[in-house]
C-alpha cells in the first residue's frame, strides 16, 4: 500500500506569518506537528521544518481517484 504525503495549511502561527502556507506533515506528536513548508513567505523558505501546535496546522482532506465519475 502506498503513503501518499499529509499536506495542510498553516493557520495562526508566529503571529500570522505564515498564515494560509501550504505545508506537508513530517510527524505527529502528543504536543503538535512537524512540518515541511511547501512555500516561501517572509523570512521562512520553502523546504524549512517548523514546529507547530495541535491549533496551527489544519490536514487538507484527501482527494483519492475514487471521488472521479466512472467514465
């Protein structure tokens, strides 16, 4: 079975920042996320790990290729 990437937006953090950045999960925590910014914005770059809490990631929903009308 194939992973396929966590992907998410980043909401609330360092004051705003980095708010509505595209980032994918790294880890998960009992504290929060890791996550790999997919973006540049500010003094952040795209490719930086960011710590952040339970409130500051939101996870995307998955689109899987069943969703797609039969043809």
């Amino acid at each position: 079975m194939r992973k396929y990437p966590v992907l998410g937006t980043i909401t609330v953090a360092f004051d705003g920042v980095l708010d509505g950045v595209q980032a994918q999960l790294i880890r998960r925590s009992k504290l929060g996320y890791t996550v790999e910014l997919l973006e540049a914005k500010d003094a952040f770059h795209k490719g930086d790990h960011v710590e952040l809490s339970l409130a500051e990631f939101t996870i995307n929903p998955r689109k899987s290729g069943h969703d797609s009308p039969a043809l």
